[in-house]
C-alpha cells in the first residue's frame, strides 16, 4: 500500500489522501524520511491536523527529540482538548526522559478527567444502520 500512495504522491504531490497515507504507512514501513516528508506538507497546509501532529510526534520519539514529542503533544490538545492522544504522546515523552511520576501524573489527571459531552444526532440518515 506504502508503494502505491508514494506512486500517486510523485504524481499529484498535493494529493491530500496520499500524503496522508505516506505520512502513517511511512513510519510504520521505514520510510522515515518520506513519512516526515510528508508530515510536514500536512501541517504546513493546516497546521492542526490531529493525524499529522501525531504522527509527528511518533517520529519526534523515534529520534529521541522528547521535547518535541511533547510540544506535538500539547498542540493536539489545543488543536482536540479531549484527545486522549495528545495526553499518552505527552506522558510517553516524559517517561522515555525518565520522569516517570510526571507521565504518571498526567495519565491519571486524564483519567479523572470527566469524558467529554457529545451532541446526539440529528441527521435521520446517521439513525439507520
């Protein structure tokens, strides 16, 4: 699949699905470079992008830069307050920099944290099944 999307990015290197999938398939096939490549486009585009600041995160931990890891971190929470994403990458951060009380203390101010409230549905099409 890796192969595929990075064929459509040499096409059409704006291609908003492929870059997309460069960025998560990258990282998890070793194409780091391509993947950060890619990850930077989508945030230079839109700057709060949940997926492409997490995966930019992933990539800040695979090169030890947990200062990083943590600032991807905290504009996820700015970007979805109630991501838990946002909250594990902050904790793993500071846990890989051997401050396991502080990621401690953040997962479990998380936990306690009330879940978030949700709007039911309106639309009558999302009723069906």
């Amino acid at each position: 699949a890796y192969d595929a999307y990075s064929t459509v990015l040499a096409l059409d290197p704006s291609n908003a699905t492929a870059l997309q999938a460069v960025s998560q398939l990258g990282i998890a096939t070793g194409h780091q470079q391509e993947s950060k490549a890619a990850t930077a486009q989508i945030l230079a585009a839109d700057p709060k992008q949940a997926e492409a600041l997490l995966i930019s995160g992933v990539q800040a931990i695979n090169d030890k830069d947990y200062a990083l890891a943590a600032s991807m971190g905290d504009r996820l929470l700015a970007a979805l307050p109630t991501d838990p994403r946002g909250v594990v990458l902050k904790a793993r951060a500071a846990f890989l920099q051997g401050k396991r009380v502080e990621a401690m203390a953040q997962l479990r101010d998380a936990a306690t944290r009330p879940p978030p409230t949700t709007r039911p549905r309106t639309d009558p099409a999302g009723w069906r099944g």
